[in-house]
C-alpha cells in the first residue's frame, strides 16, 4: 500500500475514533500528584508555562471543561479499587461521570500514563493552591490502540490547540473520505484570512497534490502554517515548492524506510528536533542524534525499527528538510523571484475568458521564452539564472540588472524586456543616482535635469577605472562544506540569513552541483555555504555534473545561445558549437606525449601553436602571449586572464584558445551589444558573472 494513500489515512482515522469510543473507562477529578508524562511529544516550554500560570491567575483554571480535560491510561484493578471507594460500579462511572466527574482518590504511590496535558499540570503544581491541584481526566484502558495514543499525544489541548497545519490536514482526509459534514467542521477552525488562501491552494493542483503526499507523514503538520499560505500564491513557484515538498517526502521516507505506519506515528517535536540538521557531516547533529534517539520518535516502539531509524539519521548528508522548513525558505525565493520578473514581460490580467489551467508559474514564463528546439537544456538554464539572481538581488543595481539579463540572453533567453535591459548604459545609470544623491542634501528641494552629454567624461573615466579594476586576476576560492568551530547553528539553516551575502562568489553552477567529495572541508560542522547549496538543490533538483552519465540534457547547456563559460557545467564529451552542431570535445584534464593538445591560433597572421593539453604547458604558454600583451579568448567570446586558461579550457571542455592584439578595441563595460561581423551576437563577459572558474584539487 502506498504511503500517501488518502484512503488509509480516512480509515485510520475512524478505527481511532471507534477505538476511544470502545476503551473509554469514564472522566474524574484526579489529583495532579497522580499524572505522569512517560512518553512526552514536547519538550518543557518555559515560556508557554508562564502564559498557562498568568492565565489561571486572571481568568481562573478551568480544568474541568472537556475540551480541557487530559486523557490517561488506567488499569481496570487500580480503577476498580477507586469505584469501590465511591461505592458505584464501573457501568454507572462510565455513564454519568463524562457530565459530572467524581474525585477520584487514589493510591499514593499509583501513577496514571498521561497522554497530553504536561504544561497544564507542571503550571497548576505552581500556580494553584493544594487544595486546587486536581485535574478532570479522560480514563482509558490499557489496552488502548497505539495509533489512538499516538493521536491523542497530538490532539487538542488546552495549552496547545490544534495548529492550522493540523486543521489543514484533516480538512483534506475528509476531503477524501467524502465527509462534507467533517470538512465543514475542521474550516470552522480556520480564520478567514487562511481560509481564502486554503481556498486558493485547492485549486493549485500541483502544489495541493503534491502536499496531498505527505499527509501520512503526522509529524510535519503542526508547524505548517495556513496563513503562510500567501507566499505560496503569490510567489508563482508552484514548480519549486513542489520539488521542495517531493524533497521532504524523500528524504523523510529514506529515514522512516517507506514505513507508512512508522510515519504515521510520528510527533511534531521529534521532526522538529531533526529538521536542518545533516548528522552525516555535522559532528554536533550526529552527537544530538545519538544522545536523544531515546526520546524521538515516542509512537514507534519497536526496537529494530527504532535502530534502523537511528542508522538512517546519522548516515544523512542533506539537510533534514520539513514543511516548516519549506515555509522558511520560500521567503529565501522572494528577492530574485521579484528580480527574475524584470526580465519577463508583465503577466496578463485575469479576465474572465483566462482559462483556469493557464501557465502563470515563474518557470513556465521562462520556458515560453526559450528555444524550443533547445528545451532539453531548459533545467540547466533556468537554475543558472536563478543563481545569478540570488548574487545580483543582494546588492541590486544597474550593473546586476544588466548581469543578469547578459546571463539570460546568453542562455538562449528571448523577450523585449532582456533586450531592452541590454541596450542600458549602467554606468550611465550609477553617476545620474551618484549625481541626484548629492544634489538633495547639496540643493535640497531643487528640481534638477541630468545632462548626459555634460555628465559623459565622467561615466567614460568611470567605465575605464572599472575595467582597470574587473581586468585584475579574480580569486578563484574553492567552497568548504565543513569549518572550523561552531559553524552554521540550526537557527540560520533556513529561510533568509545574516551569512547570505558571504557565499554570493560561490552560487555558481559547478560550485552548487560539485559533488559531495569534491568540496573542502576544514573541521566538523557544516558551513554557511552548504546551508545554500542544500536549499538550492531543494528546490530545483541536483544536476549530476561529473560526466558519469551520458544523457546530454543532464550534462550540460548549449554553446549555441553564446553561454558564458563560468555558467556552463563541465562537459560530458559532447557540446554545441555556435552553428548548433554536434562536435567531440577533449575533457582530459592532464595528458601524455601524443595526447590531446591546446591549440592557440593568432588571429592577426592565423598561425598555430599547439600546446600538450597538461596544465603546466598551457599556463606557460597563456603567459608567453600575455607577455606580449595579447589577449586570450574562446571562440564562444569572452576574455581570460592567463592564470585562468587551463581551468577555463577544462571547464567548458574545448581546446581552442584565440590570441589577439591588447590594442583591439574592447567593447565598453555598458554591456551594449556589439555589431558588425565580429561576434555579434556576443558579450564582452567582463563581470564576475563571467568567469567563475576554480579548481577543487
């Protein structure tokens, strides 16, 4: 049986319901020394402790109203020797003590197995006077089902009631049981304001189906705020969100070993004590595991799944993932969602002739925008400029913007909107706001009209010291996955973070989708740049750039579209030249006498030098022309610095370097489009964006 069968969650849910129904022994006042919490699906808050005392202090303990009242477990001879002392037998106890409950007086040293209810007992041990310390309990036998215990641990209460993400996931069992009567009950929960976005996301039929599937994993569903709902509407991520929650469901599945009864006795504390956490890497996740697998995890019990489970857990590499989590981090995709949209042209107004399964998604948009003869590679390019936006958002001006939109057009992109951005001068943009900055506290209150013709010494001094500066060698620095010290804390592991802005020069293609032992490590905690990474792959997917496989779709983008070669994985064997064509590409990184060579061809006389393809002769090579003060490029476009020859040669899997004069007129930093025969369809790849190569030797 499948774990997300809505079937069996429906049926589940009424053998428990006839399960309290059947096992229900009657309700009594029972002294608080007597309640014991063996199995708690919550660690002692303090602070929801404080608010239960100020609540009994003000407005009284209500301990004896049934939505109050805490369920236990009782044995029929302990139970029977109470009955006696109130001289009534177990028949009448049952039928008339739900409306007036009876104390209950028990043995002193007699405890009673407490389902729900911990903060309520621990705030009246300190809060109520002795006399007063007594609670209504719910009395069941012994023989209660385990799946009935597990949902009362997680049931209404009155320190906690039900959470929306609760009230949505019965909402939806009903939903499949046919329950109209039930359905209506659970919305009633609900405010307005969640109910129209619960409204709305039922008629996503990606994303409610794809939430639809974790249904049987309990444990998820408490942190899953309904109100939270918008970001999931609004964003128009639909794809994204929907690979996030097939996330959850996979790595979860993996750890619980695709046990649906296992899920479905899971708790919200222990998915929330595990969530964002990578014991395989993180040497504080793995402690935390090992130390308190005793208390996760309450309603599984048996001992063998309990140690599978635990192995499961300390051999996971990614990053725990949850629906809160996903909350979270959807609020990470908000900023380059919002930059993204520059780029495509404004979305049409809902009208009433608008067919209701129209593609609004950011990556459909996008996809209408692409080759169609190309959309083998469309993943690759749609992750690329997604990063590129991530880097461009944080900092976001004239210069990201155009970045970005280079980024696009050299993927194959297409639309008025990125033709428009790369006709901008951005240079010109950043002395107009330098120039009005200045001028409202200089002249405050003066209307002023900026003279590009007077202003443009200035942005021309300003491009050529910025080119004096983007020409310098870039560092080419590996990522770590692992640091020195405390690393990365739980608290930062998801949604927007403080660290963002460090990891910007390592949201690149190659960095993101390097594999696992590719990457440096540097002590026992993971770092802020796997947090990124382990998002991002989340969300879009893992891209296997290796290699080791042969589809050409998962190995890498067309040259084609003029792709720049930093935002190109590493070749597979196979490329596109610029006509489209199919053509064999060397990749060895080192090689023999008699092996793949390097060929550098002068493009004033067209003579040939061909070099070994082995990193030390072609960087010798590279600096015999710079020397000379030449220029290197690939045929795609795009200069180099010396330095960067074999590494950029590796990387995009050719083996032709173009030499040419310094004195050749170099495109101006603007980014407008070149004309004429010599490469006009191309970029001079100037910024950052560019070129990120690095080695991870």
């Amino acid at each position: 049986m499948e774990g997300s069968d809505p079937e069996f969650l429906t049926t589940r849910e009424q053998r428990i319901s006839r399960d309290k129904l059947a096992k229900y022994k009657g309700s009594a006042k029972v002294s608080i020394a007597h309640l014991d919490f063996p199995h708690p699906c919550r660690q002692i808050n303090s602070r929801v402790i404080e608010r239960l005392k100020r609540d009994f202090e003000g407005e009284g303990c209500i301990k004896d109203k049934q939505t109050n009242r805490i369920p236990a477990i009782i044995d029929d001879s302990i139970l029977q020797i109470g009955l006696e002392k109130l001289a009534i037998n177990t028949e009448t106890f049952k039928a008339v003590s739900n409306s007036d409950p009876p104390k209950l007086h028990l043995e002193r040293d007699v405890k009673l197995e407490c389902l729900h209810g911990q903060h309520r007992v621990l705030a009246a041990k300190e809060a109520l006077v002795s006399s007063e310390r007594w609670w209504v309990v719910d009395l069941y036998s012994t023989d209660l089902e385990k799946d009935t215990k597990q949902a009362f641990r997680e049931g209404y209460s009155y320190s906690a009631p039900y959470a929306s993400g609760e009230i949505f996931r019965y909402i939806r069992l009903c939903h499949y049981d046919n329950d109209a009567v039930g359905e209506q009950r659970w919305r009633a929960w609900l405010s307005p304001h969640q109910e129209k976005y619960l409204e709305i996301i039922s008629n996503r039929e990606t994303l409610i189906k794809a939430l639809d599937s974790v249904l049987n994993i309990q444990g998820l569903w408490r942190t899953f705020y309904v109100g939270s709902l918008n970001d999931f509407v609004s964003l128009g991520c639909d794809d994204e969100i929907v690979h996030y929650i097939n996330f959850i469901k996979k790595i979860l599945t993996r750890i619980f070993g695709n046990d649906i009864v296992t899920m479905m006795a899971t708790d919200p504390f222990s998915i929330e004590s595990i969530q964002s956490r990578a014991p395989a890497l993180s040497k504080s996740d793995f402690e935390f595991i090992q130390e308190n697998m005793r208390h996760l995890f309450p309603g599984v019990t048996d001992p063998a799944k309990r140690a599978d489970i635990s192995e499961r857990l300390l051999t996971t590499e990614e990053l725990i993932p949850s629906l809160w989590t996903l909350i979270s981090d959807i609020r990470y995709l908000k900023q380059p969602a919002k930059v993204l949209n520059m780029l495509l042209p404004p979305k049409p107004k809902k009208g009433r002739k608008q067919k209701k399964g129209t593609k609004n998604s950011l990556r459909e948009r996008f996809r209408f925008h692409f080759p169609s003869e190309h959309l083998d590679y469309f993943d690759l390019a749609y992750q690329q400029i997604w990063l590129c936006s991530y880097r461009v958002s944080k900092n976001l001006n004239a210069y990201g913007s155009l970045q970005l939109a280079t980024l696009a057009h050299q993927l194959g992109f297409s639309n008025a909107e990125i033709e428009k951005e790369l006709k901008k001068d951005p240079a010109h943009a950043v002395i107009q706001k330098a120039v009005f900055e200045a001028l409202k506290v200089l002249r405050p209150n003066e209307s002023f009209a900026f003279d590009a013709n007077q202003a443009r010494p200035v942005i021309t001094s300003f491009k050529d010291y910025l080119d004096k500066i983007l020409g310098a060698p870039a560092k080419t620095i590996s990522p770590f996955i692992t640091v020195e010290g405390s690393g990365e804390p739980l608290a930062r592991r998801c949604g927007y973070g403080s660290t963002d802005i460090k990891d910007l020069n390592h949201l690149f293609l190659d960095k993101v989708h390097a594999p696992l032992q590719a990457y440096q490590r540097a002590g026992d905690e993971i770092s802020s740049f796997y947090v990124k990474r382990s998002r991002h792959i989340a969300f879009f997917g893992a891209v296997n750039l290796t290699g080791d496989q042969a589809d050409p779709q998962i190995m890498r983008a067309p040259f084609a579209t003029g792709e720049p070669a930093s935002s190109t994985p590493i070749s597979s064997g196979r490329d596109l030249n610029p006509n489209g064509n199919s053509q064999s590409v060397e990749t060895n990184q080192t090689v023999s006498s008699g092996g793949p060579v390097v060929e550098f061809i002068q493009k004033d006389d067209g003579s040939i030098r061909e070099i070994p393809f082995q990193r030390e002769s072609v960087t010798n090579q590279a600096r015999y022309y710079a020397d000379q003060e030449k220029k290197l490029s690939l045929r795609q476009g795009g200069h180099f610095v010396w330095q960067a020859c074999f590494d950029i040669l590796v990387r995009t899997g050719h083996s032709t370097v173009l030499v040419s004069n310094a004195e050749r007129p170099m495109p101006p930093i603007n980014g407008k489009r070149r004309s004429g025969p010599d490469s006009p369809d191309e970029l001079e790849p100037r910024a950052r964006d560019s070129f990120d190569f690095w080695r991870m030797d």
